[in-house]
C-alpha cells in the first residue's frame, strides 16, 4: 500500500500545486476526516476541493476523528495514543476497500511543519508514504499582510503557543512565528516594543487579519478571535512577533545562528536568510 501525504494550503482550492492535483488523482482512495459537527466546515473544504480536482469523486471515503484522552495527565502520552487510535481508524476505512493499493489524505499546509500525519501514516505497517509539499500558513500569513517573515540577516523561529507561554520569548531572536495557539499567549509577554501580524482563516474566504503593537493590537486580536470562534465553531490562526531591540542588545547568538544556519531553538524551527 502507498500512501500520498498531499499538502493542500489553508483551505483555499486556489493553493493546490499541480503536483498536488495530479497526486489526488493518482489515488485509488481518499480518506477525509470527520471532526465533529463543531468542525463540519473542514471536512467541507477537503470535500470541495476533492470535487474541483479529482476526476472520480467517488473514490472519497469519510472517517470519524477521535478525541484526546483528558484524563491522561501526559500531554505525550495522550498525543502518542491518539495518534495510535487515528492510524487504527486509517487502517479500518482502508481495509473496507481492498482494492485500494494507493491512499491519498488531503493534508492542512504541508506535512512537514506541525503536522503529525507523517507520525501517523509510520504507524501502518508495510506502508510507502509518500509526500506532496504545500503552502504553510507562516507563508500565507505573510503574504496577507505583505511583510518578510525575516528582518535583513536575521532568523526567525517558528514555535508554538505551549512553549511561547512556557518558557517565554526566545533568546538570541526577534521575530517569532507562533502558531497553534489557543489561549492566546502573546498576552503574557512585554508589549513594548512587540508588533504583532494576526491572521485567522487565512487564505479562505472568511479570512481575517490585524496588526500593530502588541500594547494595542493585542486586546483587538483577542476579542476578534473569540467572536470569530463563536461564529463558526472552530479557528485556526497564526500570528508574528517582531520586537526591536538596539543592536547591542542582540547578543552574538544570533548571528551565529545565521552563519550555522540554524535549524533547532527551543522546540520550534529557527530559518535564516
């Protein structure tokens, strides 16, 4: 059995490469998740895609997601058991057509950045996988508000909400790229100096995005994502972080990270230029 990982972008049909589509077509089977009713709109948007590139649309097949423990107190232990629980779920949709010897998924952004479908898929034993690239939302984000994700010669880290609120900024960067957030972390940082570039939904219709400083762009964000989740049951948002810092401030960590290319700081993936 050969699995294709195919990264779809943030929900717009527009960001599918044509290496994507010819990859959809390629498959015997496509698996949709079902997240629940709260998050109908997801299985939507794969299943609109599904009927704008795919030639037979009947190959589709739904499964049903299931949930995290939160009675495990181990945030690994209770991710390792879902994701066991998933390719489980994989396994049983795939087994109902055993005419299938190609399996495709359709992937949020690019399976390579905070994404465990790849985890997932090493899970089924005998199995090929294999990888489509997509658009991620840093580069979506980005291209909404019109910035450079890196100041001249500089890195930037991309991370998540947990480690931002657990171990705070960083040291040795000035731009942040934060990314599944649910509580908001960027309000327990020290505004001064910090502009922030939110964007919820970004590339699909319902897209919605601010910026500023954090002192005043901060509060605005969060009262729009809460209205936001409330309208349509579910988000996904990304922002930026980018302070100013006097040079002598910097340290030398930092331009040792660019001339080593650097590509591990503090659970997240720090990128030069």
């Amino acid at each position: 059995m050969h699995i294709l990982l195919v990264g779809i972008g943030t929900g717009n049909p527009e960001h599918l490469t044509l290496q994507a589509i010819r990859a959809l077509n390629r498959a015997d089977l496509v698996l949709i998740p079902r997240k629940g009713p709260d998050k109908a709109d997801l299985a939507c948007l794969r299943r609109a895609i599904c009927a704008e590139v795919l030639d037979d649309p009947a190959r589709i097949v739904e499964f049903d997601m299931p949930v995290r423990d939160p009675a495990n107190p181990s945030y690994l232990a209770r991710v390792n058991d879902w994701h066991d629980e998933i390719a489980a779920r994989w396994e049983a949709a795939i087994a109902a057509h055993p005419g299938a010897q190609v399996v495709a998924l359709l992937v949020w952004g690019d399976p390579s950045l905070y994404d465990s479908t790849l985890r997932i898929a090493a899970r089924l034993v005998g199995a090929t996988v294999e990888v489509i690239p997509g658009l991620m939302s840093p580069q979506v984000l980005a291209a909404a508000h019109g910035i450079p994700l890196n100041d001249l010669a500089a890195p930037f880290l991309v991370t998540t909400g947990r480690r931002l609120r657990d171990g705070g900024w960083p040291d040795g960067v000035d731009t942040l790229v934060v990314t599944l957030d649910g509580e908001c972390s960027f309000t327990g940082l020290d505004p001064e100096g910090v502009t922030i570039w939110w964007g919820a939904y970004v590339g699909m219709e319902q897209q919605i995005t601010d910026h500023g400083p954090l002192a005043e762009a901060g509060p605005r964000i969060v009262t729009r994502r809460a209205e936001a989740r409330a309208a349509h049951g579910w988000i996904m948002d990304i922002y930026v972080l980018r302070r100013t810092a006097p040079p002598s401030l910097r340290g030398a960590a930092g331009d040792e990270a660019i001339h080593a290319g650097q590509v591990d700081c503090h659970g997240g993936c720090a990128a030069s230029q």
